[in-house]
C-alpha cells in the first residue's frame, strides 16, 4: 500500500490487476542493475508506468506480466517496492533494500 500512496503522492495512477500477484514466487527484475529477485507479494493493484512525471524512474518490474515493483524519485531520497523485502524467499533476495534505506537515512537523515 505504501508504494501505491507514494505513486500517487508523486502524480502517479494506479489499477486493478487482472490476476493480483500473490505467493512467494514472483520474479522481479531490478532495471538498474539487471538482478532478478524472487519476492513474495500479496497486492491486487498496479502503478501505471506511462502517469508517472518525468523525475520518477521504474527501476523495478515483475517479470511475468511487466508490471511496476519498484520506484525511485530522480532527484529526492526516495524509492519504494510493491512487494514484502522482509519476507526473503530467497538466501539473499531484496537484501540490499535495506542497505539502499539505510544509507539514504545517513546521507539526509
């Protein structure tokens, strides 16, 4: 829901899914780096790419139907993910997330 409210919030448009991603076995590929990483996601609804303004980049999209997982603000310390890191379905999977966040934190905290 936080990613949802943070498209929004930056003049983005969100729908319904047609098939909701839900399980633990959803792939998601990291735009900038090339990574794909298994997440687990419980969500019905969907950032539209094309609402987003110019200084919000995708850099995250689930690989079975190209949807938004991920965003991050060009100019402002912020991104988001529409899936649970916590959850770690795999060894190491979204881990970096958390290192991401935290040296945000550090450099505008």
């Amino acid at each position: 829901l936080g990613h949802q409210i943070l498209s929004l919030a930056m003049g983005g448009k969100t729908s319904k899914l047609k098939f909701g991603h839900r399980g633990a076995n959803q792939p998601v590929k990291d735009l900038d780096s090339g990574r794909v990483e298994i997440t687990s996601q419980n969500h019905g609804f969907t950032v539209d790419a094309d609402s987003l303004p110019d200084d919000v980049a995708v850099n995250r999209i689930n690989l079975n139907d190209q949807t938004v997982e991920g965003l991050r603000h060009k100019t402002k310390p912020v991104f988001c993910v529409q899936y649970h890191p916590e959850a770690s379905p795999g060894p190491h999977d979204s881990s970096d997330l958390f290192g991401q966040f935290r040296q945000l934190v550090e450099k505008h905290g």
